[in-house]
C-alpha cells in the first residue's frame, strides 16, 4: 500500500479528524497503523472501563485530547447508584508518569477530586481545555488549582455538574497575566462571583467567544461585562431579574445593540419576563437559542422572543411554550435542525405540547435531522406525516410522559407511527422511544433501521421476540438501552456473539435472572457482566433464579475492574 513515503501518508493523515475514519486507517496496512498510531493526537473513549490508560499510553504516544466518559447513560435518569465508579484520578495520574503531552481533557460523567484537579494543573505545562460534563465530587478548590496553574487555559466549560463551592474566590485565582480564554461556562455553580474580578477577567481576554454565567452575576454586571467583550458569539445569562424602568436596564438595552457578533444565546436561570426586551436586538442574529432551563418565561413571552429568531438553526425550549408556540417556531424558523422540548416541572404543565405541535414543526421546518420531545400524547398519524416531511432524521427522541398510553385517536399502540419513522429515515443513528408498542415495532427497527447505533427504550414490547429483532438486524448497534420491559434470559442468551461489536448492553427492570448473566460472564469472557445488587446484603449470594433489577454489560481489554463497590457484582 506504500506508493507514497511516510512522511506524505502523515501529512494525509493529519487532514483526517474523525474518529472514525481514523480507526478505518490504520487497518489498512501495517504501515498505516504504525503511521496512525504515532500521529494521532485525539483519542476518544466511550467507557473508562473499556481499556487502561497504560495501554491507551503505550497505542498513542502523541495524545494530546483525549474524551473519556464514565457512568452509564442511564445515570443521567438517576438509575445508576451512587458510588458506582467511573474515577479520572487513576487516568490522569497514568497520564502524568507516562509524560503524555496532555493539552485537552473532555469528561462525562466522571467522578472528578479536586486531587484529581490538581495534578491535571501541575502535571501537564501545555493543558489548554477541561470540559466537564454531568461530573461530580469536585468543588471550587480544584477550579481554583486549574485557574492558577494552567497558564495557556483556553477553555473552562462545567455543564451540569454537581459542584462544592467552598467560597474560595476561584475566579481570583486566574493570574492576571492569563490573556488566553476563549471559552468560559460555570452556568452550573450556585455560589457568589466577584463580579469585579469576573469584569477584569473578560477584559483582559480579548479572544474570548463564549462566555456563560450563573445566576449570581447581577444585571449590572451583565451589562458591563458585555461593554468589555463586544467580540462574544456565544451568550449564557444567569439572572436578567430588574424593574425595565431603571437606569441599568436602560443600559444594557444599548449594549446589547452593539453587540453584533453573539450567534448563539442561553440561560435566563432566573429572569423578569419583562426583562426579556433587553435581548431583542440579538434575536434576529442567532442561529443557537436554549432556554431549557428558562422555567420562569411564560409561554406568551417565549412566542414573543421566537418570532423574532428567524436564522435559529437548533432551539432548546420547554414545554409550556404549547403546541401554539410550536406552531409559531414552524412558521418563522425555516432553518431549523435540532429542536428539545423539555418538560416543566410546574404542575399542569405536561399536557403543553401534543402531536400538533411536532407535526407542525415536520411542517414547517424540512431541514430538521435532531429531535427530543418530551411530550403528553402522540398518534401514529403524526408519526407517519413526521417521516413523509422530516427523512433526513439522525436523532429522533421521543417520550410520551404517560408511558401506557396509546394512540388516543384510535387506541392502538404506536407501533405503525414509529415503523414510519425507522422505514423514511434511512440515516437514523439514535432512536429513543416509549409508549404503548409491540414486538412489532422492534421488527421494523430490525428490519430498517440499518444504520442505527444507540437505541434506547422504555415501556414497551411484549416478549423476547421484541429484542431479538433488535439484534439481529441492527448490524451497526453499539449501544442498546432497555428499561422496564418483558426481556428475559432467551433474549440476553440466543446471540451473545453481537456483544462482543457492541460497547454496551443495559437493562433494568426486566425479565433477566442472576443465572443467565453467570451463563452470559462464561461464555464471554472479553465481556463484563455487572449486575447492581444495592438492596442485598453485600454478603449475599443470590439465587440463580433471581431477577436481576439492573444488568451493565460492556466490551473491555481491561478485564475486571478492581474499583467497584460492594454492591456491584462482576461476574
């Protein structure tokens, strides 16, 4: 295959970023694994159980960005216990004595220390970028350790962690020196900012694009942050709580219209709807809005600001905006591609959005491919006219908040409606769904779904049949989530060979027992087989005839794991 020296196949190389095609190559040849293998830079890592980071080491020695994720995505759902594992301290101090110029840091769900935060600032002089995402243990101590001892800090993002904040002024602990941020979230932190220091921060940043605050940085502040870095693109407000008749309201109304570049704009953790007007001049730039964590904006207000978002090319939104706000997106955001409708907390609110609304937005809106609906009722007439409008779908995600319901124009499962979408979308990588469903639709998924790789499913099927059909036709499955349904040890045992080209296999509340995961453990050794026992004793050896409530099972080169609790049985 060496038609060309070395030294051009690298320089090839370095144009091919995805993943992906980066695995793809080095199976070509000898020469292009060894070629891969000595210039790829980016590692991701979909379990950190999967392999050591001593191999991961010794596979690419030029690592510098590495992603790595931990719990389960169930986690995320609160079906995963506490203490269940998933720690970056053992990586990063792999890491650190293998001397990896280790410049990037991507993690989700990890249990993050502050150790495991101070050894990543003092151990790797060049690290540029720590995202943390629904990460945990860690307070604003090892923030701080990151703000003074990462002196080329690029990126600082914490989405949705649970954070400590001991009130330590981690924001002061940046260097004055510290010029270099081009990213900075800590939406998520619930304690006070030095909104002085914050202000001197942003200013001294010139290159900064996006920047996303918590709740605690007051209007005013807002307003003069935003006059220091008139270069931002993207835009996270915390609080916009104030009375519109006041000088500082006043101010930020002028700000705001000379910041032209902000595209992409989120937050509103707690707002005065009548605040909102100050955001106008911006609207008809964006082409990125998120207010899914906006529960104080009525659904009136949020039809007011959406008719002005013209360009919005992806929109996360509540459900109280109503079938009528939705209808209102449809009409005004021709170019939209990714749309999440989360549900409300606020009682009697479940009942905002219905099929109405997503058929209206299939309508309106032909270049959608990622969808999250969280909605009261759907019909598989909605479903069908979805897929005739929509077939460029990549995600589609679906949950009904009353999982036994039906169609509630003819009452019958939903199973026609969401063979629709699997037989239209031929480029469906990610299906989540519940609702009131057959083995029939899990024949469809079988049967069509050909380039499905996570499904996600809840509520639904009849018997073993339904999962068979899910494996042996979704070839390129990597990731099968099953909760609550009537899967049983015929369905986890008939073809454990599709285990081993899968990342993972998870079921909770199924018809699994102890003895089909022990028949399962032996016969695929390169397997772990999790079974999560919290309720028993620790001591306790169950029955083979038990039921499992929770079954993890997932690919690894790393055999057992040496770290987990007591209640967490590898088999």
């Amino acid at each position: 295959m060496n038609y060309f020296p070395d030294e051009v196949i690298e320089h090839i190389f370095e144009y091919v970023g995805s993943h992906r095609d980066r695995n793809a190559l080095s199976l070509v040849c000898r020469s292009w694994y060894r070629i891969e293998r000595c210039t790829r830079e980016k590692v991701f890592i979909g379990n950190c159980y999967s392999i050591t980071p001593e191999r991961l080491i010794q596979r690419f020695p030029s690592l510098k960005s590495l992603t790595l994720k931990g719990k389960p995505h169930f986690a995320d759902f609160s079906l995963v216990p506490h203490g269940w594992g998933g720690f970056v301290y053992p990586w990063i101090e792999a890491l650190a004595k293998g001397k990896v110029g280790l410049e990037e840091l991507r993690l989700k769900r990890m249990v993050v220390s502050d150790e495991s935060l101070e050894l990543l600032s003092r151990a790797f002089p060049n690290f540029k970028s720590l995202v943390l995402v629904s990460c945990e243990e860690f307070t604003t101590d090892g923030l701080a350790a990151i703000a003074a001892n990462c002196k080329w800090l690029r990126e600082l993002d914490l989405q949705e962690n649970e954070v400590d904040d001991h009130k330590g002024q981690w924001l002061s602990c940046f260097p004055d020196s510290c010029t270099s941020l081009v990213s900075l979230n800590f939406a998520c932190l619930k304690g006070e900012i030095n909104t002085g220091v914050l202000e001197r921060l942003v200013a001294r940043s010139p290159n900064l694009k996006s920047l996303r605050l918590n709740r605690s940085v007051p209007l005013d502040a807002l307003q003069r942050i935003l006059a220091r870095a008139p270069q931002l693109v993207d835009l996270g407000v915390g609080s916009l709580v104030h009375d519109p008749a006041m000088e500082t309201f006043a101010k930020l109304m002028t700000t705001m219209n000379k910041c032209k570049s902000i595209t992409s704009l989120s937050g509103f953790l707690e707002v005065t709807p009548r605040c909102l007007t100050a955001m106008y001049p911006i609207l008809p730039k964006l082409t990125s809005l998120n207010l899914s964590y906006a529960a104080g904006i009525p659904g009136s207000d949020l039809i007011k600001l959406i008719r002005h978002c013209k360009k919005l090319q992806r929109l996360w939104i509540m459900d109280s905006i109503g079938d009528k706000g939705l209808g209102v997106v449809a009409n005004t955001c021709k170019e939209l591609q990714e749309l999440r409708v989360f549900p409300s907390d606020n009682i009697g609110q479940h009942a905002a959005v219905t099929e109405k609304g997503l058929v209206a937005i299939s309508m309106g809106c032909p270049k959608l491919h990622s969808l999250l609906y969280f909605c009261h009722q759907m019909t598989n007439a909605a479903l069908i006219t979805v897929a005739k409008n929509c077939p460029n779908f990549i995600r589609f995600r679906l949950a009904i908040l009353d999982a036994t319901k039906p169609d509630p124009d003819t009452n019958q499962p939903l199973d026609e409606g969401f063979g629709a979408i699997v037989q239209s979308c031929r480029r469906l990588r990610r299906l989540s769904l519940s609702g009131q469903l057959t083995d029939k639709v899990f024949l469809y998924i079988g049967m069509y779904a050909e380039q499905l790789e996570m499904l996600s499913i809840a509520f639904a099927g009849e018997s073993d049949k339904g999962m068979l059909y899910v494996l042996n036709g979704c070839k390129k499955l990597r990731k099968l989530e099953i909760r609550d349904c009537p899967f049983g040890n015929t369905a986890l045992l008939t073809d454990v060979g599709k285990y081993e080209t899968m990342r993972s296999l998870w079921m909770s509340s199924c018809e699994v027992t102890v003895g089909a995961c022990k028949v399962l453990a032996m016969k695929m050794p390169r397997l772990n087989v999790e079974i999560f026992n919290e309720n028993e004793p620790a001591d306790c050896e169950p029955d083979d005839v038990q039921k499992v409530e929770k079954m993890y099972l997932y690919r690894t080169l790393a055999g057992k794991r040496k770290d987990a609790p007591e209640y967490v049985w590898t088999l």
